[in-house]
C-alpha cells in the first residue's frame, strides 16, 4: 500500500494545486446562494474525480501484470510526461505580458446566477474535460493499479488520492463554513495570490511533472 500512494501522491498533488476550480468555488461562495453552490460545487469535483479515478484504477488492476509493473504503464508515463512539457510550453506561450491580467473565462462572471446543479456540473467538466487535471487523475490511477499492493491497499491509496486532489475545492469551502467573519478576508487573500501568480504555479507544476513521469518511465524502459 505503501508504493501506492507514494507513487499517485504527486498526480495528487498536482490535482490539488489547481488555481482555476479554487478561484471559482471562492467566487461562487461569495454569491448569493454561495453555501449551497459551494457545496454542491465540492460535491460534483470529488464524485468526479472519484469516478475517473475509480474507473482506471479498476480498469488497470483487471490486466495481469505478471507480478511486477508492466511496460506499457511505462510507455504511457512516457506519454503522459510529453504531454505535461507539451501543457508547459502553451502555458509559456500564452503567457500575459507585462502583468496584464488574464480574461476570466465567461461562466466564470456567470457564477451568481449558477444553482447546486449547474455548479456540480461545473465541477464535473473542470476535473473531465480540463487536460491538466484528467491527464494526473488518469496517472495517478494508473499508479495506484499497477503497485504491488493488494485490492485493499488500492482501495485506501484510490480513495486517498481523491480526497487530497479535492484539497483545491474542500479547503475553501471549510474556511467558508467554520471560518465566520474572518472567511471573506482569508479567502480573498487566496484568490489574489492564486491569480496573480497562476501563469507561475502552472508553468512549474508541468515542468516538475513531465520530468517526473519522464524520468520514471525512462528509468522502468532502461
């Protein structure tokens, strides 16, 4: 078990630091049915992930790996590392200049007009359809099926990885819901620093990961 979660600690990781589904929630909080969107915003992002997750874990832990860590999971870290370097040299690319603030996205400024459902399904599509994010659940699942470990210790690395890749949406949200008077300012302190320095944090995240995964898969070919 142990193996399993050392190896999908860093797709976790990498799920959690996301700017993109953190500014959102603190946004949708901060709107007039901001408790019950939020949650249901938190809700859709971890059953999401839960369910990519879930899906490859089971997927990988049906192929016989003969005891030990197949190639082709090798083959596809080696892929999935070139697509994170390919993510950095975009986000280097689009990159603004001179400080000048990214456009938000449009749903983005529609978020006070959003209800539980449509704030879930909003969540669902940020962890299935945004690359960055699909790309780690579908690593760090991979690493979890192909550890060592048996079905239970899976299990309990499967789960661990989602509630730690939900960090992004569940941290907010429990400052909003204990946090009191003193949530406004905390939360507007991190989404400040997060969109301020969100073109940064990418950058160095596809950087760190796509040596990462190239390196593993790399080292496992050799």
């Amino acid at each position: 078990m142990g193996d399993a979660i050392g190896q999908m600690l860093p797709s976790a990781l990498g799920i959690a630091i996301s700017p993109l589904p953190l500014i959102a929630v603190i946004l949708m909080l901060a709107t007039p049915h901001g408790r019950s969107n939020g949650i249901a915003f938190a809700l859709g992002w971890t059953a999401a992930l839960g369910a990519v997750t879930a899906a490859v874990v089971a997927a990988g832990s049906g192929i016989d790996t003969g005891g030990g860590k197949p190639t082709w999971s090798y083959w596809l870290e080696l892929a999935l590392g070139g697509l994170f370097l390919l993510l950095a040299a975009k986000q280097w690319r689009d990159r603004t200049q001179d400080g000048a603030a990214a456009e938000p996205p449009r749903w983005m400024r529609a978020l006070d007009t959003f209800t539980p459902a449509k704030a879930a399904g909003l969540a669902a599509v940020l962890v299935a359809a945004n690359p960055k994010n699909l790309i780690l659940a579908v690593g760090g699942a991979v690493s979890v099926a192909t550890s060592p470990a048996d079905g239970d210790g899976k299990t309990v690395a499967a789960v661990l990885m989602v509630l730690i890749g939900s960090l992004c949406t569940l941290l907010p949200l429990g400052v909003y819901l204990i946090g009191g008077r003193e949530s406004a300012r905390v939360l507007g302190g991190w989404k400040a620093w997060m969109t301020a320095h969100d073109t940064a944090i990418m950058l160095v995240l596809f950087l760190v990961l796509g040596a990462k995964y190239v390196g593993d898969a790399l080292t496992g070919l050799a």
